[in-house]
C-alpha cells in the first residue's frame, strides 16, 4: 500500500527552504503554534488533503534542476511514518532531504517513531520560530534560537553536529 501524507500544499521550485533548487512539502496538523507562524493555515489536523507519495515523488521527477526536497509545515514529525516512507524513497531517488520541526533535535531523537524520519534526512531546522529572535539575515531558518543540525554527521559520530549553514 502506498502511504499517504495529510498535506497544506507543494511549491515546485524554491531556494529559500535549504540549499540548492528544491520541492517543498507542507505538512498540514501543528501543535506548535509559534506566535508570527508565517503558516497558520497549516495548524488544523482535519485541513489541508490527503496525497500519495508517489504523486509527490513523480512531481520530483519531472523537474532536473530539483536538488532535494523539504518537508515543513505545519509540522511533519507528526506525520512521522509517512514522512519517513516519503524521505527514504526521495533518497534512493539522489534527493537531498531537509526536514524542519518545531521539536527539538533531543525529543525527537528519543521517540521511536520521529527516530524514522530522521534516519532519511541529511538536514534538521530544529526548534520552534520565536519571534523575539526573528531575523532575517539567517539562511533557511527565521529566528535564531533555531539551529541547523548535519544529521548524516550526527550519525557518524554519535552526537549532535551543527552543519556549517549555521
């Protein structure tokens, strides 16, 4: 059976959401709630529509200059399974995969479930948008409390390790 994800929507083409020309896909359901969220319609778990992983993958496919694919939100650690299943095969694909979540590298490491979805992601944008640390002069993340976390480092030396976006 193919996994479905609950989604808000796909932009094609950015490069404002990690490096290079990627797919974003929006998780829709967030329990977050950040104070100047630049995505609230995202919140509602019952919103946004139900896709295949496929019909996102082969979206991918039909574009050569796509580097990797984001996943953001609303909140994709609380569709962690799917979004696993969605990061693997975007792996096997040659994509480069970035995941942001409010959560903080340290929960999600501890829960089993959320462990899936990192273990198919090179990138991590970790904690929630604060908006007393907004800036706009940091890449691919909007407040500063934030941090970007090398995943595939983290791995290999067993420990948190900041990527050098940072």
């Amino acid at each position: 059976m193919n996994p479905q994800l609950r989604i808000a929507g796909v932009v094609k083409e950015s490069i404002v959401d990690g490096p290079g020309i990627r797919l974003v896909v929006f998780a829709q359901g967030c329990r977050h709630h950040c104070q100047g969220c630049h995505n609230p319609a995202t919140h509602d778990f019952s919103g946004g529509k139900l896709v295949d992983i496929e019909t996102i993958l082969d979206e991918m496919q039909k574009n050569p200059l796509l580097d990797g694919i984001t996943l953001s939100g609303g909140e994709p650690f609380e569709q962690p399974q799917a979004f696993a299943a969605l990061a693997r095969r975007a792996r096997q694909l040659g994509y480069h995969v970035i995941a942001y979540s409010g959560y903080r590298y340290e929960t999600l490491i501890a829960n089993k479930d959320q462990q899936q979805l990192l273990e198919h992601t090179d990138l991590l944008v970790d904690g929630k948008f604060d908006i007393t640390q907004k800036s706009l002069l940091l890449k691919f993340r909007g407040s500063k409390n934030q941090r970007i976390i090398d995943l595939n480092q983290s791995r290999l030396q067993n420990q948190m390790i900041l990527s050098e976006l940072n």
